[in-house]
C-alpha cells in the first residue's frame, strides 16, 4: 500500500495546478519520514554497531551511501513535481525541490546519528514541514513562500553532512576506547 500511495502522490503531482503540487509535494515528502528516520540510528536499533562498524572505511562508505540512498528516495516522491516546474518553467520551484532532496537526508542523518534514534527526526522533521504547510518562510527550504530563504539550506545541509561524519567519528573512536 505504501508504493501504492507513493505512486499516486507522484502522479497527482503532474496533473494538479501548481498551487496543489506544492501541497502535494510536500505530503510526498512527509510520507516517507518512517523511511528517512532510520538514518544514522539503525545500527542501534538493530544492534548491530559491531558489525556495521566493523567494515572497512565505515564513514567515508557507509554515511554516503546511507545519504544517498535517502536522497533517491525523496527525489523518487517529488519526481512528478520537479517534472511539473520545469514544464511550468518555475525555476524557484526546481530550486526548492533540489534544495529538499539535499536537505531532508541530512537532516535525518544527522539527528539519527547524534541522537541514535529515528525519534528526533520524526518530531523536528513534522513540526517543520508543518510550519511550511503554515507558510512560515524562515523555515521554507522548499521554496513555496515568495520570500523563501532557500539558498541558505544548501550550505546548510552540508554542514549538517559534516556533523553527522564527526559525530559517527565520534562514536567509533569511543567504541575503540571502551574496548
């Protein structure tokens, strides 16, 4: 059923004036928040840190591709709008749109692997996009406010990349340490 939703989301996306498909972007881009908020923390709750720790190079392989992985995903759900803005000729929204795929995988990551838990992220991550559905432009990395501050969510996102790659640095250097 979640494919089946996902699908009809993406969908929808193209056929809905533009007003619409920014909503519905937006849900496309909540739906998979049980998804994304494993990031970072699935280790943990699996308890598997020995194992996933274990494999060679583990932050220069393992966090990429975990990001990447997330980034595809959110990129997937938002196809239908990104096909739409450029149709449409909305650069803003093409913008917007690259701007979300690169921030809310590294929102997830970070907050999974500083806090260890999926919980974090689901409460910042809904608190936020709802604040986007409210139009509050500080908070709209989306681009849906005429007064967005979406640029600044780029530099942003890397430098919470950054923090997750110290923080999991963090984490294996105190696993070797308690040995």
């Amino acid at each position: 059923w979640w494919y089946i939703i996902a699908a009809g989301l993406v969908v929808a996306q193209l056929f809905t004036s533009l007003e619409v498909t920014r909503t519905l972007l937006l849900a496309a881009w909540v739906w998979h928040i049980l998804i994304l908020s494993g990031l970072g923390c699935r280790e943990n709750r699996f308890d598997t840190r020995q194992i996933v720790f274990a494999a060679p190079h583990p932050i220069a392989n393992q966090l990429p591709a975990a990001w990447l992985s997330a980034f595809v995903v959110t990129a997937a759900l938002g196809s239908g709008a990104l096909v739409k803005f450029i149709l449409m000729g909305e650069t803003i929204g093409v913008l917007g749109w690259l701007t979300g795929t690169v921030f809310i995988p590294s929102l997830a990551l970070v907050l999974g692997t500083l806090t260890g838990s999926g919980k974090a992220f689901e409460a910042v991550y809904v608190v936020w996009m709802y604040a986007i559905y409210q139009r509050v432009s500080a908070l709209d990395f989306m681009g849906m406010t005429p007064d967005s501050p979406w640029y600044i969510y780029i530099p942003m996102a890397l430098v919470l990349l950054a923090v997750a790659a110290l923080a999991r640095q963090r984490q294996l250097t105190a696993k070797r340490v308690a040995r």
